[in-house]
C-alpha cells in the first residue's frame, strides 16, 4: 500500500466468530480519506468486530473489504497495520521510557518528532512535571501513571505513526471529567485529516462525525449525521435524548 490514502469500503460484509452464529450480516460502509465515521449501539452490536475486520484480526466469510481499492487480503497484515493506527481502551505500554512507549508508533521517528506527537497527544505538559520527563522509566504495570496518561501515551503513538486510518475505541469509561476532555481534545487533533472510525460510548464525543452508523445485533440500522437522525426520532435519537438527560440530572 504505497502512499495509501485511506479509502476504506466495506461490501456486503458477513462474519461470524463461529459458523452457526452470524455477528454481522451483509454490511456496507464506504469511508473517503479525513472522514470521521461513528459506530454506537448496544454492547454486542458489532461495532468492534467491524473494526478487527479491517484490521484483518479475523477474515471475513463473504464479502469484500478495500482500502483504497485493494481488496484486504492482497495486502500483507504488516502493511495492513503500518497504515491503520490504533487507539483502544487497553492500553498497552511496556517497560521502558516515555519516549521509547511513544515511539513505538514508528520507530524511526526523530526526539523532536517524539515530543510534537506528545503536544498533538496534550500528554507534554504532564510528561515534563514527570521526575525525569521524557525518560522516565514506565513500570510493567504502569503504576507510576494514571489510566488518563496512559491514554494520552497511547494516543501520542498513534499520532507518530503517520498511519492514514485510525481506529478509536473511545476509552474514556475509567477516567474524570476533566480527563476526558483533555483525552476529546488529543483525538480530535488526531483525527484531523485522518480517516477516522469511532466506536462512541458517549455521543457528545461524535456530534460532529460525518456519518454515525447505528448498530443493533449485527445491523446497521441508521445511518446518517447528528442532525439527520435526531430528526428522524428513531433509534439514535432515543440513545441521544436519553443520555442527554442522565448526564444533565446529575
């Protein structure tokens, strides 16, 4: 995939983790570079099993999924994964410094390039008021940082490594208020002309996404922005008006 521009379609899509049980059934999704598609629904909708698809953590059983015109499998899973970045809600950071967990996004990248990707991450200013900022050594278990800083890391590794596609899981369940905007804030910057696919827990986060796909066992069952399916007062609707409340009841 040379100088993959981060088309992604999805074609009548179905899979199943186990033959006799169909997770997803004929989805289609197109996806044009620097765009921000969302996937909300319930828990076992199917939102994260589209996004290991295009990863190829599994294959599909029939269907057909392209980036940039070329069918997946034509595409060896090292190249695959050098141009789809990811941010989970595990975060995985191993024993070494700050600088080297953040590199890891792409291992040629220069200290300064490290420490841009920490400001697009907003995770520089809490990495200086670290004891040996950028060298500071991570422990195994990484008790030496909070859930939102490790997030934040995560996030600076996948803003060095260039990648055109960017798969979110929005891991903001396990921290504070003013963590998570910070945390909104450095994917946001991430995002910014990347294509970008967004599995939303909160949909204040997804508001301004090109397309948010509604999902329900499997289904696609809205597709549209914001606006378009606040109008249509179906299911995302109900999803929105109601978290809409809980949050302002607090």
């Amino acid at each position: 995939l040379p100088n993959c521009r981060g088309y992604v379609r999805l074609e009548d899509v179905t899979f199943g983790y186990n033959p006799d049980k169909t997770i997803l059934k004929d989805i289609s999704l197109y996806a044009k570079p620097g765009q921000k598609i969302a996937f909300v629904g319930s828990t076992g909708a199917g939102k994260t099993t589209i996004t290991n698809l295009i990863n190829r953590f599994y294959d599909i059983d029939k269907g057909k999924i392209t980036i940039d015109d070329v069918d997946i499998k034509n595409i060896s899973r090292d190249d695959l994964r050098r141009n789809i970045a990811m941010v989970l809600q595990d975060t995985h950071l191993f024993t070494g410094t700050v600088r080297e967990n953040i590199r890891y996004g792409r291992l040629d990248a220069t200290d300064e390039e490290v420490e841009q990707a920490a400001r697009t991450a907003s995770a520089h200013s809490f990495i200086m008021r670290l004891d040996k900022g950028y060298d500071t050594m991570i422990e195994g278990d990484e008790a030496n940082l909070s859930q939102g800083q490790r997030q934040l890391l995560n996030i600076a590794r996948a803003a060095i490594s260039r990648a055109p596609i960017l798969i979110l899981d929005e891991a903001t369940s396990s921290v504070d208020t003013r963590t998570e905007q910070q945390i909104q804030k450095a994917m946001n910057h991430l995002m910014e002309g990347r294509t970008s696919f967004v599995i939303a827990h909160r949909l204040s986060t997804i508001k301004d996404a090109e397309l948010i796909v509604y999902m329900e066992h499997g289904d696609i069952k809205e597709v549209g922005n914001h606006r378009e399916l606040l109008a249509k007062g179906g299911y995302y609707a109900a999803l929105y008006n109601s978290q809409f409340a809980a949050e302002n009841a607090g």
